[in-house]
C-alpha cells in the first residue's frame, strides 16, 4: 500500500492538462510535475488520494530526448510556464495531441485536427501582464504566485513578457524601494499597491497602471515623474482603485495620471483602442494568425450578415466586416462596447454594430431585426457558451459556426450540443497562443446538416 513520503521509481506515459507527467505504480496514477512522457523517474509521495497519488521529481533516470534546460531561472519556483522543460516542436505536438483527444474523447468528434500552429516567438510574446505585489520582512516584491499557493516569486524579469516591459517593471520595483510604499496584505486587507499591470503594443508605447487599496496614489507627483523619466516609451499612466476584499484585480474607478486613456494596437491593417481592462489576445502576433484562420473558416460573402458572439472590443466583429454585407458585435461587458464603437469609428467602418447586452437575449432580438444571420462567430470565454446561448445560436440558423477556444475540453462540450443540433463540425485548428505553458487557443468550423 501506498504511503506518503514512500519513494517509487516509474514511467512516465503522458502529460495532464497541466503539464505534469502520468505514470502508474501499484494500481494507482502518480502525478509527477516536472517529468516528462517516455522518461523513468523516481519520485516521492507528497499528496495521497483514494486512487491517486502526487509525488515530487527526485531524480531523472532516463531522461526524454525532447527535454532541455529551461532558460528561466525561476522556473522551478514560478506557477506559469510549465513546459519550458519540454522542447518547443513537442510542445506543439502536445498541443495538438491534446485537442484531438479533448474533440474525441469529450465530443464525440473524429475530424481534421491541423498541426499546432506556431508562435511567431517562442519568448517575449505578451503584450499584458499582471503582476501581483506583497511586502515580505526586508522589501516589497512584484511577481507570481508559486503554482497552487499564494506564496509570491520575486520576479525581475519574465522571459515572456516583453522586453520592453521588463524594463518597466524594474522601473516600478526602483520606485517602490526608493519611496517605501507599502504593499496590499489580503488577509488583513491593509496596505496599499495591489497589483502593477503593464501592457504594450506593436508601436512601441507602453501602459503601466497600479491598482491600490485606496482613492489615491502617495507620491503621486514623484510617481508620474520618476516613471515618465524611467520607463521609455511610457505613453499611458493609470491608476486604479479597488478598495474590494476581492481577489478580482481591477476595481471600477480609474483614472489617467499621465498621458492617454488608451493606446492603439494594430492587428491585420485595422487600429484598435486598448484601455486598462480592455480584453485583446496577449500574443498579437499570433492572433493576427487566428483571426485570419478563423476569416478563412467563415467563408465570408459580400451579402452575409455575420453576428460575433463575445465581441470584447471588436476586433473580430470589424475584421468581418471588411468582408460581410453587415457584422454585428453582441457583449456583455459596457467598458468592452464602448471601445468596440471607439474602434469602429477610428477605422471608419459604417457596416458594423455593437449590441451591449446577454448573447443569449440579443440574438434572438437580432433575428427579428434581420430575419437571417448567415454567420455566426463564437469567441467565448474560458468556461465556453452555457446552454442558453447554444439554444439561441440553434434558433438562429446560421449556414456556419466558427467556434474560437481557449480551453479545448469546454469547446468539445459545446460543440457536441451543436451537433446535435443539426451542425457538422468539419475541422479544427489549434493555435499556440501561449509557448512554454499547457494553454492553446482553437478554431473548429461547423456547417449546417439540413
């Protein structure tokens, strides 16, 4: 019988969703983060279940061809890339793999499954982080939490994140040593920075924002000053207030302490408006591909009438309407829509429109309103549509569905109901949004049966 702290050597036959290695050993499946598949390890028990156990890498025996040295030096002690072990070409085939298993497996789907495509870069792709902020007995640190505790990494640099970022952050870490600040305790719910945020676009500028327990920022004529003379290309300083007991990031009051409201992010020829808490795929490079995939998949025609669901800022909603006869945007979220209108204008499109309200309560009413919708985009996020929007796609008769996801087990679920429905799914095309971690955006296209 299994029993804690017992060592057990094993091999490792495959990679969970989040990026640990699977073996077995005495009836029991062994998670052991850090192995990889194709390796025998040794590995000691740290958590044991009814069926299950999770057991710590000890030591490599055989090690798999595919591992290599990974160049974070906090990789061992930081919750984010968890593959960095895992060479690039298998990450991709990882990917893949585990879309074709998620489509089968959880939606009953035998289709195309095109290879993973490629990140245009490897590292230094995103273009917005959140850095979370703690005081510890000697500073103030910035970074990320250690996986499955709340326990912050001191982070300097973060080997994806732009470089230009980097930059600014250590820039932010100078102030907070040089002034003292203080730092959001949240279980106590004292102390003041929460969170720094830091976003960029392809021109060069950057935001920086902080988000602080409070309605003001101390030493904000010396905040605005030292971080306008450090950080180059600073273009947008922003403040937010969230004064909530809440592990939500961002609270609602905000305000620009210098520079612009927004920044303008350029994807496939089209300028878009990037504020704070504006939502935009964190690898732009990568999501010009994506959108392009998923403007092949819908096959637009110059007399359709395309409705994307979950438009966030529109990015999606005006890039079909370069091709639709009209393209609608249907989000929940205000901030989103009033960016989306912001974009509409700024790239003078006249045949799009942008509905702030529940997909499942607009769709219907935008029916009425056309009668037909040709085309239906579907960019949900993480926890997929939910029923209720399924059912009012279904209502809708769409002649295509292209469905983007960043979770490949919610997507197969969803699909299914809609191919049940009378839709055939006929392909699927996994994007690798987020290289060194387990994360992976897809397209699935279906066309209606009858």
């Amino acid at each position: 019988m299994i029993k804690k702290k017992d060592e057990m050597i094993i091999t490792i036959d495959d990679l969970t969703v989040d990026g640990h290695g699977i073996g077995r050993h005495e009836g029991f499946t062994v998670f052991v983060p850090g192995a990889l598949p194709g390796e025998t390890v040794k590995a000691s028990v740290i958590k044991l279940a009814k069926n299950y156990c999770v057991a710590r890498l000890l030591e490599i025996i055989k090690p798999s061809p595919a591992r290599i040295k990974p160049p974070c030096p906090y990789y061992k002690r930081c919750g984010g890339c968890t593959l960095q072990h895992l060479s690039y070409e298998k990450q991709l085939e990882y990917k893949t793999e585990y879309v074709k298993s998620c489509l089968k497996r959880l939606g009953g789907l035998d289709i195309s499954v095109h290879s993973c495509v490629p990140s245009p870069k490897e590292y230094g792709y995103r273009n917005k982080s959140s850095f979370p902020v703690a005081q510890t007995k000697d500073s103030i640190i910035t970074g990320y939490y250690a996986p499955y505790s709340h326990q912050l990494i001191d982070i300097e640099q973060c080997l994806i994140m732009d470089e230009k970022a980097n930059r600014a952050l250590n820039a932010v870490r100078a102030f907070f040593k040089k002034h003292k600040v203080s730092a959001y305790d949240e279980e106590k719910h004292e102390g003041l920075h929460r969170h720094i945020i830091i976003r960029s676009v392809k021109n060069g500028e950057l935001m920086v924002a902080a988000v602080v327990n409070g309605p003001k920022m101390p030493h904000e004529k010396e905040w605005v000053g030292d971080l306008t003379r450090d950080i180059e290309g600073l273009s947008s300083l922003v403040l937010n207030s969230n004064i909530q007991k809440t592990n939500v990031i961002l609270g609602e009051k905000e305000k620009v302490l210098s520079g612009k409201e927004y920044l303008l992010e350029e994807i496939s020829g089209l300028a878009f408006a990037v504020s704070l808490k504006s939502f935009l795929q964190v690898n732009r490079e990568q999501s010009e591909r994506l959108y392009e995939k998923a403007l092949e998949y819908a096959d637009i025609a110059g007399d359709d009438i395309v409705a994307d669901l979950f438009c966030g800022i529109g990015t999606l909603t005006l890039l079909a309407a370069r091709k639709a006869k009209k393209a609608y945007g249907i989000e929940i979220v205000q901030s989103a829509i009033k960016n989306a209108d912001e974009n509409k204008r700024i790239n003078h499109i006249e045949n799009a429109e942008f509905i702030c309200a529940d997909v499942s309560d607009a769709l219907p009413k935008l029916m009425n309103k056309e009668k037909n919708i040709d085309i239906v985009l579907l960019d949900p996020p993480r926890k997929g549509c939910g029923k209720s929007v399924l059912e009012a796609v279904l209502k809708a008769l769409p002649k295509r569905i292209v469905y983007i996801s960043c979770d490949p087990a919610t997507l197969s679920r969803d699909i299914k109901i809609l191919a049940e429905g009378g839709y055939v799914a006929k392909e699927a095309a996994p994007f690798d949004m987020f290289p060194q971690t387990t994360h992976v955006e897809t397209i699935v296209w279906m066309s209606r049966t009858k």
